[in-house]
C-alpha cells in the first residue's frame, strides 16, 4: 500500500488561508484515499523549533491535531497521526543522510537563502532542515507528499538523495514521485493562495501585522465577517475571476468557495458580472463567519484525551514503521 504523507509546523496559530491552502485539501485527499494509502499526518515539531515558537507549544500541538479533526479527518486504521520528536527514528535517520548529502546542494535550497538572507547567524538546523524533511518521507517510504510549491525543491532533493543512497546501496529506500506528479494525484485545491484582505496583491500570510489583513481561526466570527466587509476590492465595478486584474474580489470568490465546498466555476458563474460588491461581500461575511462558528464548535467539543488516544496509535505505527527502515538503513552502513 502506497503512504502520502504530510506535516504542518505549528509555531503560531494559523489562518484561514494556511487552514484553506495546506489543511482542508490534506483532509479531504485523506479521506478520498485512505481506503487503499497509508495516510500519515504528523506534525513536526523537530522543525518548528528551528525558529521562535509562539505560546504554550505543547497545546499548540494538540490544538492543531484538532485542526483536521474538526474539519472533518475521517479516521481508520489506514490514518496516522504522530509528533515528530516522539519517533526517534526520524532524528537518527536525519544523521545518517546527512552523510549522503552534499554541502553543495544544500546552499542552492532557496528557503534557506531566503531564511539566512541579510543574517549575520543562523542556526545550523535552517540550513540542515530539508535532509530532515528527507528522513521524515523516506523511513515511511512516502510516495505523495502534498506540500506547497516553495517546498518542491525539497522534495526534488529528498529524491536526490534516496537514488544516490540506492545506487551505493541497492533498492532500499522508496524515491518518492516527481513533483509534477505530485501535483496531478492532488488534483485542484492544493496550491490555492487566499490572498491578504488589505492589501489583496500579497497572500494573506500569518506573520503580516495588520490584523485586518487577516483571519485567524480562533477569530470571533462577527470580527471576521466585518474583515470581509471591509476587505479591499478595486473600482473596476463588474465581478470577475481574474487574479491579477481583481484579485480582491477574486480572492472572496475563492474563499466562498472553500468554506462551503463549491466548486469555484459554480461561484464564479453565480457572481459573474454582478455590479454590487457589497452583495457579494455579504455573502461571504456570512459563509466565513457560518464557517467558524461551526468550525470552533467542533474544536471546543474534541478533548485532550481523544487526541492522545489518536497519538498513542499513531507513535506505536509510526515507531514501528520507521524504526524497520532505519534498521535497513543502519546495516547498508555496517553500523548494524
Ligand atoms: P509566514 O508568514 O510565517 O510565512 P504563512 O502564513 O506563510 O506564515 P507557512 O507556515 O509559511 O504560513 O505555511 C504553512 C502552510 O500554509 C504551507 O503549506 C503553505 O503553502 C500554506 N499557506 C501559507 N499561506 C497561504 C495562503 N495565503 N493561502 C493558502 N495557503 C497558504
Ligand atoms: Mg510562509
């Protein structure tokens, strides 16, 4: 059986546009094929703290398992949800391909020039993250990893390293697809870029100050319908989907879209030429508020218990699973 596998660092809360553009579209691919893949959800703590942590990190973790369950993950045996730092394995794993990868490599990742850009010091996890991103896919011998496009080049390296340890090795770890392919098996939805609701050219991101410019999901939904009513839109006065001639207005589209599960052609036609943005922004308020009402109903009735329940399942699979690849990992190194 084949494993898509996904993480999501949780070093502060998240917002609409990270729960829209990473979470929903993990939950709904995990519940259209958990049937026949290994679905494995866990969060990487090991990565968050290679930057400030926000708040009490250990509740953080468990809010953001209620995440998904709230928003409707359907479990069986086929789901697994785990920490990073509870399976050891990924650490160890993490050692030995450094052994694999280069210097070289690693400096051309352009998240860590971006991350260390202009910085007098960086911490050496920035610049080592993506070989732990490596360890992370290949000991579950992950084929499909939905990530966003400013982490393919990752995955091009995880590929790198797993055919450059099986040409030395033999067949032993799992080289997961090539991004394109990637993106074809998650289909639409994946990738989508809610977009700032001040300044609607920029994506709505959770670092911006401007609490205006977005939404949180621990947002009182009266605030945030009032965000939407006063969200940029332009003076062009017909609606459209075009996100670079009207990206304001396209962007609340996109988002009735998301919220209600249509699909964005059935939205985009109910709209299409309509004069009145303030209709549409109506609408809207009153999807995204409906949304968050129900949605912080489902994480306040989720206890801690039933998340470490799910937890204890999912570390004892995962250890298993891990520690298994590890071993055959170890012994291609006489270490074992
Ligand atoms: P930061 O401002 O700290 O970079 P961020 O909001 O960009 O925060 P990330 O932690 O960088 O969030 O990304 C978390 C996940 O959310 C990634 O999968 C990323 O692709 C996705 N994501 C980030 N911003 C958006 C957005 N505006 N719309 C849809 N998805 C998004
Ligand atoms: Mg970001």
């Amino acid at each position: 059986m084949k494993t898509i596998l996904t993480g999501i660092r949780v070093n502060s809360e998240p917002t609409l546009g990270n729960f829209l553009g990473a979470m929903l579209p993990m939950v709904r691919l995990s519940n259209k094929y958990s049937k026949d893949y290994n679905v494995n959800i866990f969060i990487p703590d090991l990565h968050s703290i290679i930057s400030e942590v926000d708040g009490d990190f250990k509740k953080n973790v468990l809010t953001s398992i209620k995440y998904y369950l709230a928003a409707g993950l359907k479990l069986n045996q086929n789901v697994h949800v785990y920490r990073q730092s509870f399976v050891p394995a990924h650490s160890e794993m993490c050692w030995i391909l450094n052994c694999v990868a280069n210097m070289g490599e690693l400096k051309r990742m352009t998240q860590y020039k971006d991350k260390s850009d202009g910085k007098e010091s960086v911490n050496v996890g920035i610049f080592d993250y993506p070989v732990l991103m490596a360890a992370d896919i290949l000991l579950y011998s992950a084929s499909y990893v939905p990530v966003g496009e400013d982490q393919f080049q990752h995955i091009e390296l995880t590929r790198n390293i797993a055919m450059r340890f099986n040409h030395k090795y033999g067949e032993i770890l799992t080289v997961p697809e090539k991004t394109e392919a990637q993106v074809a098996f998650m289909g639409v939805g994946m990738g989508v870029r809610i977009r700032d609701l001040v300044n609607p050219e920029k994506k709505m991101s959770k670092s911006t100050n401007s609490l205006n410019s977005k939404i949180m999901l621990s947002d009182d939904p009266e605030k945030a319908a009032k965000k939407i009513m006063s969200a940029t839109t332009d003076s062009l006065g017909k609606v459209s989907f075009d996100m670079f001639k009207q990206p304001g207005i396209s962007n609340l589209l996109q988002i009735e879209a998301l919220v209600n599960d249509f699909p964005l052609q059935d939205v985009i036609s109910t709209w299409q030429g309509e004069s009145h943005y303030g209709d549409l922004k109506k609408k809207v308020a009153t999807s995204v508020s409906t949304f968050l009402t129900s949605f912080q109903e489902n994480i306040a009735a989720i206890s801690d218990e039933e998340v470490f329940e799910l937890l204890e399942s999912g570390e004892a699979y995962a250890n298993e699973v891990a520690d298994a690849k590890l071993l055959e990992v170890q012994k291609a190194f006489s270490l074992r």
